[in-house]
C-alpha cells in the first residue's frame, strides 16, 4: 500500500482505500481524473484540501476499526 497525499490523484486515493469514494464524490471532488493532485481538485471545488485530507483519515480510520471489529 502506498501512502496517500494531497499530491496524490483522487484515483490513487480510491485505488487505495475505496472507502474514501464516497467522501471525495460527495465533496465533488473529481475521481475519475489521475492526472490532477487532490490538492489541486480540492481548490478547483472551493475546499480547503487539509480539512479534505483530515476527513479523508479519519474515514480510513473508522473502516479500519469497523473491520478490526467484525473480526475479532
């Protein structure tokens, strides 16, 4: 798994955790595009790409407690 960044695509960051999609869609940040950074789509959509990337955490965090839960 490789580490994620604000100057990774939204791609590489779905490829990774699929569990951000949904976020990053709702965000209307662009998905589909591997050539831009999420930095660069989170100002292109107005938002402020640290609070973008901190969501982005604490969502593959919750998915990793949730299934460290249903395994146990």
């Amino acid at each position: 798994m490789t580490v994620c960044t604000l100057d990774s695509s939204a791609v590489d960051w779905v490829v990774e955790h699929p569990e951000t999609m949904a976020l990053l869609e709702g965000l209307g940040v662009d998905c589909t595009c591997p050539g831009k950074s999420l930095a660069f789509e989170c100002r292109r959509q107005g938002l402020d790409p640290e609070f973008v990337l901190s969501r982005l955490h604490r969502s593959i965090e919750a998915e990793s407690e949730r299934r460290e839960g249903t395994s146990g």
